[in-house]
C-alpha cells in the first residue's frame, strides 16, 4: 500500500518521526527552538565499541532531521573523562590496577605516549570513528566541563536538595547509599581517588562537600580507602556528581533536548528526569530508548569484557558507508552482530544506492520510501548527483579473488592489479575503471578480509534479511536440484583430478561442463535454468547475476564451490 504524502514527515524514516516530536515537543512547552542541541555521552573507561559509537550516530542523524525540517541543530559529545576506572578492561596491562577509582583523565595512557592520559586515548578513538564517518560534533569533556564550573550552579542546587533525592532513589530503585551519602564524588586530596571517598556534608554557604574516603564497594568488591578527612569545593574541578543525578546537570547547563539511552540505564534515566525537571526546573530531554549490540555468542559488547568490536575494526574490512547502515537501518530491537555482518552490509549498501538512484525497482512503496530515507542519512543528506561511474562489485566477489591468490602474490599493489585484471576478465569492470579510489578501496578492504580471516565468514543476517547468503529462498524442488548439481560438480571434480590434460584446455572444458550440469538438472526438473543460475549466483556471491558462471566456479575451484552449496543447502 502507498504512503500518502501528506503522512510523510522528512525522508520518512524513524530518525525523522523522532526530529518531529522533538519539536513539537519544544513547541508544547514554549521552549525556543532556535538551536536544538541533541547529546551523545562518551564512555571513556574503556576501548569504544560500535555501540558507543551507534549511540552518537543516532544523536546526530536526529541532528541532521532537524536541520532538514528546517531547525539549526548540533550534537554535543560529552566524554565522561572524569569517570573512575572501576576496573581493567581485558587485555590492557595488569599496572593500571594501581589506579583502580582514579579518573580516566589523570592516569597515564596504556597504549603509550601518544596521548596525555588513558581517558584522553579512549575518547579519541571514538571520535575518530565518528571522523572516519563524517559525523560533525561539537566535543565536550568531562573534565574540563567540571574545572570550569560549567556544572556548578546545577550541582548547588542538587546537593542543597540531597535529602529529597536521596529518598526519590530509595522509592523508586531501592538503591540505599544515597540516604546516607550525598550523590557526589570527591577525588579525594590524599589517594587521588574518586568513589572510595564517601560525600558526607553539604555546606551550602561554602559550597564545599565533607567527606570520609572509608571506602566502598565497586563491581561487588570493597575497595579500601585511605582514611583522609576533607573537603572540596564543586567549582574545583576535583569531584563529580552521581550518574544517577548528572545528566539531569548537564541536559540543563547545556540546553539538551534530546539524548536516547539503553535499556541498562532506564532506572538512571528516570531519576534524571525527575530531577530535571523538579530540582532543576528544566524540564528533561526527549527520549529514545534502543537495545544493546550483542556478539554472536548472545553476550553484551563489552569494554571490560574484552569482547570489543570497535569502529577502527569495523572501519579495516568495511567501508564507512557500511557501518552507518548498520546504524541507521534501525533503533529498536537487539542486535546480534560481529564483523561477519561486513559483507552484507557491504552489499546492501549497494542495493539501497540502485534502488535509490532506480536501477533496481522496489515495488513496495513503503519500503522504498524508508530505503531511500536511510540512504540519504548515510550521505549526511548530501547524497551524490550520479552514480552512473560508481561500480557495484559485490563483496564476496573481491573477498573470493584475494582468497584465491593472497599466498600466489606478494605486495598489495601487485594483488590490486591482480584482482583487477580478473574482474576485467568477468567483464565487471573496464581498463580505465582502475584509475576509481572507492573500487580500488573496496578491492583493498576485501584484501585486508581475507588477510585476518581467510575467506568469507558467515554472519548472522544484519544485512537485507531477503537477500543475505544464508537466508537464499528457494522451493524444496529448487533445493533438490541444487543439492544434485553439488553431488554432481563433486564427481566432475573426483574424475577429472584423475586425468592429465593441457591446463588451458582443461579449465576451458570443465567450465563447459559446469555449465551442462547446472543446465540440464534444471530443465531435467521442469525449472526455468536462469532461475537456477540466480540461485547459484546468490549462494555464492550475494548477487542475482555476476560473471560467466561455469568460468567463474572453476577459477574459485569445484571442491571449494561444493562446500559452499553444501553449507547453504
């Protein structure tokens, strides 16, 4: 069924359902809407992974929705670098448990000198990837936001209502600590420590928190503190507010009308909004709540876990492109995803960019519409005036030609040309199409695949659920006789291993065999043959069409195409 186009808001995708209620929203509480600031938090206690960077990705394509309905909007990355470093994230040396609780901003960093200080290095690798990406931001840290006293104002009015938020915790979390202490963390003046120190006193006139650094649990285990007694004031910089009370300072110091959270912070989220909008009388942010990225094992990405899949990873073997389709195709609903997605997505990028530009025709309306909504967002609204230059490879084309000569080749260039060659042999591509970077790219990507993973992998279906290689469809008759062509390449195989023929002239007749077999299984069956050449296509490289299928197969050898057939089948 068509959408009517009155019931279209923007580029009719999700981001854009959520830009609307933002503003009218805004409008409803008589808010200015004359710069909508949209916020991303930066975890910077560990290695950034695609969930982080998911999060801020959102934020800003919301951004961008809004600057499309015709609203100046910016992003706000706010890196929380004066977290404490509760533990060691797998794989990072075993000396940073000497600054177990002392913020991420003061301890050295593990990967070298490169950067001032571990938080420093970690924020940095986040937003590289949004860099690599494209995403504009207006980056905020922690810290500095602190030292400056940008959240002082917001603390005062906190700490002076303890008491009342203390019980809000305890009513709606059941979280005690904050009946007996103040939702505030100094880094305490003798161990350098942030947690271990426990706010006792508000002393409102000073503006300076008591505490105690007793001690505390963290992660379920007792951190020891040093005993040192003090005070510090909230306009110095050395010490922060809660979780469960700063990002209701910070949605009002800096005017923050949007921020998304996962569903293992909702309770923080709910206190913040409270907060915000009772203490601070700011009323709170829009929210959007999306589910956690899990690996292919059902287990939640982790930072400390050490099961981090990271921008920079994603970024080796996939294009940018790529990796903002995994972002955008969806907010809701968990995802299962590891670098095996890469392909896929690799791919269906491809397919929203024909479908977009209509080479390929997409009968459903709705599904066009939202098709070419995300494929504008992936090219920041800015999509290219014409693709007719562009050249569609599929991936798995180029991962099965690095596969085939990565141990016959020495030298990148050299395996470039090579495989190049070969795609002109496919008649894929031209002699000048070698001068393109995004297929040069892509050819070297695919390379970089094969190099770490020895060939295609298979991914769980983050890609187009139609069209990935493990969801092909087909009739039980049409996997009947795929299945036989399989049993059939195989004895072709077998018999011909036991012959001694000329090279040239055996590749040339095992081709034409390949051909027959496939032919006459489907007309032997009553099936259309291009139907079952699609279908072989697909099983093999993700595509309804590609190069001469009988050639194609024996350059990728038999053996190795029957495996293929078997696994799909």
């Amino acid at each position: 069924m068509s959408s009517s186009p009155e019931n279209i808001i923007g580029k009719g995708t999700w981001i854009d359902k959520i830009a609307y209620t933002i503003v009218e929203r805004e409008k409803k509480l008589g808010r200015s809407t004359a710069n909508i600031k949209v916020e991303s938090g930066l975890g910077a206690s560990g290695i950034p992974h695609i969930g982080s960077m998911g999060d801020a990705v959102r934020a800003y394509g919301i951004s961008l929705a809004l600057q499309n309905l015709g609203y100046s909007s910016e992003l706000i990355a706010f890196s929380d670098d004066l977290d404490g470093l509760r533990k060691v994230p797998a794989g990072l040396p075993k000396w940073l448990e000497n600054h177990i609780c002392k913020p991420v901003s003061s301890i050295p960093d593990p990967f070298g000198n490169c950067h001032d200080s571990y938080g420093q290095h970690m924020s940095s690798l986040l937003l590289e990837g949004l860099d690599l990406a494209g995403i504009n931001y207006t980056f905020k840290s922690g810290t500095q936001t602190y030292k400056s006293g940008i959240l002082t104002e917001q603390t005062h009015k906190i700490l002076s209502k303890s008491k009342l938020i203390g019980d809000k915790i305890a009513e709606s979390t059941g979280q005690q600590k904050y009946l007996k202490f103040l939702p505030y963390f100094p880094i305490c003046e003798n161990c350098n420590r942030l947690y271990v120190a426990n706010s006792i006193d508000y002393l409102e006139n000073e503006r300076a928190v008591t505490y105690s650094c007793n001690g505390n649990t963290i992660g379920k285990k007792l951190i020891q503190g040093c005993g040192h007694t003090g005070q510090v004031k909230i306009d110095s910089g050395n010490g922060k507010l809660a979780w469960k009370v700063e990002f209701a300072a910070r949605w009002q110091a800096f005017d923050i009308k949007f921020e998304a959270f996962g569903k293992d912070i909702m309770d923080s989220v709910k206190i913040n909004d409270w907060i915000s909008d009772e203490v601070l009388r700011f009323s709170h942010p829009l929210h959007a709540k999306y589910e956690m990225f899990l690996d292919k094992g059902g287990k939640k990405i982790s930072k400390s876990a050490g099961n981090v899949l990271t921008p920079q990873m994603w970024l080796k073997y996939g294009s940018p492109k790529s990796l903002l389709l995994l972002l955008y195709k969806r907010i809701s609903g968990t995802r299962h995803i590891g670098i095996d997605d890469i392909p896929a997505l690799m791919d269906e990028y491809d397919l929203f960019e024909d479908i977009f530009f209509g080479k390929i025709s997409e009968p459903n309306d709705s599904k066009r519409l939202k098709i070419n909504g995300v494929y504008e967002y992936i090219n920041h609204l800015c999509p290219p005036a014409d693709v007719s230059s562009f050249i569609h490879i599929p991936y798995r084309i180029l991962i099965q030609q690095a596969n085939l000569f990565k141990n016959q080749i020495q030298g990148s260039d050299l395996l470039i040309n090579t495989i190049f060659d070969r795609l002109k042999k496919y008649r894929l591509v031209k002699e000048e199409d070698i001068k393109k970077k995004d297929l040069i790219d892509r050819i070297t990507l695919a390379i970089n695949w094969v190099g770490d993973f020895n060939g295609l992998t298979e991914g769980d279906g983050e890609g187009d659920d139609s069209r990935t290689i493990e969801n092909v469809e087909m009739s039980h008759i049409q996997k009947e006789v795929i299945v036989k062509i399989g049993t059939e390449l195989s004895s072709l195989a077998s018999t011909i291993k036991k012959k001694s023929e000329d090279a040239k002239t055996l590749d040339d007749d095992l081709a034409l065999q390949v051909q027959t077999i496939i032919f006459n299984n489907a007309k032997n069956n009553n099936l259309q043959p291009k139907d079952i050449f699609k279908l072989l296509y697909m099983i093999l490289i993700n595509a309804e069409k590609g190069p001469k299928l009988g050639n194609y197969i024996v350059d990728l050898g038999i053996d190795n195409v029957v495996k293929v057939i078997e696994k799909r089948t």
